[in-house]
C-alpha cells in the first residue's frame, strides 16, 4: 500500500471513530451534536497517531534484518532467534503466559506488528529506539543469552560481506576480532529509583509480610529498603561475571567500535520491523461503510456494533486504547493485583514505567547519545524523554498501553499474562476487584458494572480488530495493495 493510501487509511479510522462516539447513546444522535469537553479530548486521542514513515521497501537494509531476526546462531544454544518469541504465525508474539527463550522471562512476548508506531519499548519504554532495544533480548540470559562480543563475531562470521556493503568498512580487523574473548558485555550498571518512588512503592505494597521480608534482606545486604526495591524491579538481567570482567580488559576504542557493530544489527533488525504491517480486518471495513453512513451494509453485526458502542461508550476504553492501533503508547496503572505467584517467587516487584523510565534516561544506547550516530536524537520521544520526570509517583505499577490489534488472536493477556482468556480481562475492567497492587490505580477507571450481554458484545467487537499480520519487506509482498488484499491472503508466515 502506497503512503498515500495509508493516511488515507488512518484518516478514515480517525473520522469514524470521531462519527461512532457522537452516535453512542441509546437514541440516535440529532443531526448535529457538541461534544462535551470531555468527548472532545477523548475524540483527540483517536486523531493523534503518530505521522506514517513511507513502508519500507524490500531494500538491502531490510532483507538483511530480515535474516538476522530468524537466525537462531545470536544465542547460547543456537536455537534461539528472534521468531523464536516474535513468531509470524502468531501474529509476532508466542503462545505462552511469559516468554520462552533459554529460559523462561517474566514478562508476556508483545506482538511487534505496526510497532513502528510505537515511541517506547519494552512494557515499561525502557528502550527509546528499535535500535536500541534489539540488544536487550541478545543479551538477557533468558531470551537469546549471548553477549555482545559473541554477536560481533558471529555477525563478522556469517554477514561481513553484507554489512560491508551496507555500513561501510568494519570498524575491526580480522584479527582483532579474532582476538576478542569468545563472550564478553557490559555490565549493566544498577540505576535506582528516586527515593520517593522507592518509598511510595514500599508503602504502596500493604502488604506487612512482604515489606517485612524487604526490610529484613535490605539490612542483610546492608543495602536502603529504596536501593533494594530497585534492584527487585529491574528488568535487566544480571550477566555472567566472567563476561563482564572479560569487556573490561578490551581496549576502550575497540569497545566503541564493538558498540558500533552491534548498533548495526540494531539498525538492521529495525528496518524489517518497520516493514510488520496489519492488514485491514473486519473493523476497517465496517468503518469504509460507516463513513458513507450506511449502517445496513456495515459488515459488523448488531452484536458487534453492541460491543463497539459499549467499547467508546459506557467502556471508556478508548481513553487509554485510543487511535488506529487502540493504544496511546502511553503508560497507566490500572490497579492489577499483584501476580497471584508473586509472593512464592520471592518478591517481583515489578514497578513498570518508574524504573523503565531511569533506565531510559541512563541508557548506553538512548537517542541522545550523539556518539552513536545511527540513533536519531531529533525525535519527539527524545525530547520528551529530556524532560520526563522519574520522581512522578503516577508512574509505579505503570505498564504500556498494548495495542488491541490482533488481540483476540493471544493467548494470554497483560504484562505478566496472567489472564488466559478475553472475559477474564473485561470481568476485571468490570468490577476492579481489589487486591494488593503496586502505586495507585487511574481514578479515570471505574468498575462498569456491564450486563453479560454487553461484556459478550464488547469481546465479539474485540476479534474484528484481529487481522493478518503482513511482512512489506518481502518483494512478493511489498507491491500487494492493503485494500485490495484478497482475504485468503497468506498471513506472512515466514520460511526463515
Ligand atoms: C525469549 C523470547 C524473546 C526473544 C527471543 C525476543 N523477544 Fe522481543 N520481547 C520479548 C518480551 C518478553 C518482551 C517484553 C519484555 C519487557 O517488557 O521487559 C519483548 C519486547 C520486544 C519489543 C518491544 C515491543 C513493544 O511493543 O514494546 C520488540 C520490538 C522486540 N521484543 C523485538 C525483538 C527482537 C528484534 C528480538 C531478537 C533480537 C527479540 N525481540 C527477541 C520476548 C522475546
Ligand atoms: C486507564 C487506561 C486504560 C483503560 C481505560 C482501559 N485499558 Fe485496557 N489496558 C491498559 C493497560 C495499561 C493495559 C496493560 C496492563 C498490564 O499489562 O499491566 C491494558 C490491557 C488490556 C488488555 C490486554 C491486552 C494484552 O495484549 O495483554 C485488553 C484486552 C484490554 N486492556 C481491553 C480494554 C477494554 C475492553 C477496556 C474498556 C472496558 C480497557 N481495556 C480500558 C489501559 C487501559
């Protein structure tokens, strides 16, 4: 689908969405209807997605992440790729509660369809970039558990040729890579949460056993409660030891240069990302039929339609799943319970945004870091992340707005993936059942108190949004029109 076509496109779902909350009501709206401020700041959010880069067309750049991110060497076991997480069958994400790499994380897979349009990564935005965040799973020993040296030689190994031609000349020789350590990264360094935060977490938790067991092991570890908490709700894994004294006897201009290299495959891996497109569904349709308002021929039934007034109207849930995608990329607290396995599993405290958001700014690869000039420090979200204030206690137990695209195609649902089926989700959203939960809750959510009939109409309005998923760095792929796609249409599932 040419650029055009897709504002096109986007414009069209603005509008509608705009048309549907005028008309949600239980009497059809008059011709003419205000919006109330709050309808009009509400109608904002379906109409701020963010300006669509041009597809990305089967360049160089693009094929090569293509075959970097199904290429399962980049791992300690070499059967872990990317795909190996991000599965095209599946939309680009798995089938599991949280993700299945070396070993087994803590946080569900994503699905990385459209993430193009994304500012932040990762479920608490601690990643700026695509770029910067296609290292944060290389590394984490229990995704692909490889280090940043390994990734360099194996890259010189199967790509040089390629990146070569690409980048330019290596920024190491052959034998200074081969001289390099077969593993060696970084270390991590600790980033803590402003004391507040840390405070205000502790306190949040009311729960008496576990800031008792936080007290008792900070004392041990003769660490501040604050300080220990941070340790506890980073997502960043610790690396073997012998890794990271092996990068610190690398000379410091080498390990520039090995910066540089895996910023490549960084680069890389982004533009086939860029490519993961979603092809109109069901709901797209209904909205082409809806703009000539002919509400007789929209291909949505009457208990979608239910689902999609219930989803704009008494739902609310356009306030946080705004826009084309159903998501504001922004990041709330909604109240969640804390894991029902939390307290067996030691302490996770996950604190979300907070800590995401002082890893964002200390990180190595963040946009304003202008040595790395394939990192774009003109972006909006360097600038917001200039000014993004960490002390902000809103942010604890924050996790990102997922997209709603593709959902009723998951398997399980939020961060944690603690929910296995959609009424799950929605029986929370309808009563909020209190539990022990980290921060504060939004005030904007409100139990709903929704009739069984219309929780089942706004799960049916749910699956219209799932539709294929589209690889457009594929040249098959890449010339197939969005609108005129026929629907039996191969949902990219990728041979790699
Ligand atoms: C073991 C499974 C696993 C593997 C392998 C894996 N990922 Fe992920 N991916 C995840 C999980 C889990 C998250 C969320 C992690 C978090 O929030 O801390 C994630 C998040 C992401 C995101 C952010 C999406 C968003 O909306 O914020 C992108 C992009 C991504 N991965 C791309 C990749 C790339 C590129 C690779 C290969 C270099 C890769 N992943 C390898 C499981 C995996
Ligand atoms: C205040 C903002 C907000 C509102 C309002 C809201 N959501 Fe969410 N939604 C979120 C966030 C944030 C998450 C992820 C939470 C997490 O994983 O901890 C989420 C998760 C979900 C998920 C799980 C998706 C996945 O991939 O895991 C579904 C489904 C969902 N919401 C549907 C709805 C529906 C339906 C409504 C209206 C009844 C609604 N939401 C209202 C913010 C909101």
């Amino acid at each position: 689908m040419s650029h055009h076509k897709r504002q096109r496109y986007f414009y069209n779902l603005g509008a509608i969405l705009l048309t549907w909350h005028l008309q949600v009501g239980d009497t059809p709206a008059p011709a003419l209807v205000y919006p109330t401020p709050a309808e009009t700041l509400a109608l904002a959010t379906t109409q701020t997605l963010p300006a669509t880069p041009p597809t990305p067309a089967p360049t160089k750049m693009a094929q090569l992440g293509r075959r970097l991110f199904f290429d399962p060497q980049f791992s300690s076991n070499q059967q872990v790729s990317c795909a190996t997480c991000h599965q095209p069958e599946h939309g680009y994400t798995d089938t599991y509660p949280t993700a299945h790499g070396i070993g087994v994380g803590h946080r569900r897979t994503p699905s990385i369809a459209m993430v193009q349009h994304q500012n932040w990564f990762f479920w608490d935005g601690r990643a700026d970039s695509l770029e910067a965040q296609a290292l944060g799973p290389i590394e984490h020993p229990l995704e692909h558990g490889f280090s940043r040296v390994a990734l360099v030689k194996a890259l010189y190994h199967s790509y040089a040729q390629e990146m070569q031609d690409i980048f330019g000349p290596w920024p190491l020789t052959a034998h200074e890579i081969a001289t390099l350590p077969a593993h060696a990264a970084p270390t991590p360094s600790p980033e803590f949460l402003p004391t507040t935060v840390a405070t205000y977490t502790l306190a949040s938790l009311n729960d008496f056993w576990a800031q008792d067991t936080i007290l008792t092991q900070a004392a041990k570890r003769q660490l501040s409660p604050g300080n220990l908490v941070s340790l506890y709700s980073d997502p960043r894994p610790t690396l073997p030891p012998a890794w990271t004294q092996a990068w610190e006897r690398i000379p410091p201009t080498q390990q520039e240069a090995i910066h540089t290299i895996a910023l490549q495959f960084g680069k890389a891996v982004a533009t086939f990302e860029r490519g993961l497109h979603i092809q109109p569904g069901k709901f797209d349709r209904a909205v082409d039929t809806l703009t000539q308002p002919q509400l007789d021929s929209s291909p949505l039934n009457a208990e979608e339609l239910h689902g999609m007034k219930v989803f704009f109207g008494p739902g609310q849930c356009h306030l946080c799943h705004s826009g084309p995608l159903f998501t504001d990329g922004q990041f709330h607290n909604i109240g969640l319970p804390r894991h029902p396995q939390s307290r067996e599993s030691s302490l996770s405290l996950d604190v979300g945004r907070s800590m995401g958001l002082v890893l964002a700014q200390k990180a190595t690869f963040r946009c304003s870091n202008t040595t790395h000039p394939l990192l774009d420090p003109t972006t909006e979200t360097c600038q917001e992340l200039a000014w993004a204030d960490p002390n902000s206690l809103e942010l604890v137990g924050a996790f990102k707005t997922p997209s709603l695209r593709g959902v009723s195609e998951r398997k399980y649902f939020m961060h944690d993936g603690r929910f296995s089926h959609l009424e799950e989700v929605i029986d929370y959203y309808n009563t909020l059942e209190e539990g022990l939960s980290l921060g504060h809750r939004e005030e904007t959510l409100r139990p709903l108190q929704l009739t069984t009939t219309d929780k089942q109409a706004l799960i049916q309005f749910l699956h219209t949004l799932s539709s294929p998923v589209i690889d457009s760095t594929k040249a098959s792929q890449a010339t197939t029109s969005l609108q005129h796609a026929p629907a039996s249409h191969s949902n990219g599932t990728e041979q790699g």
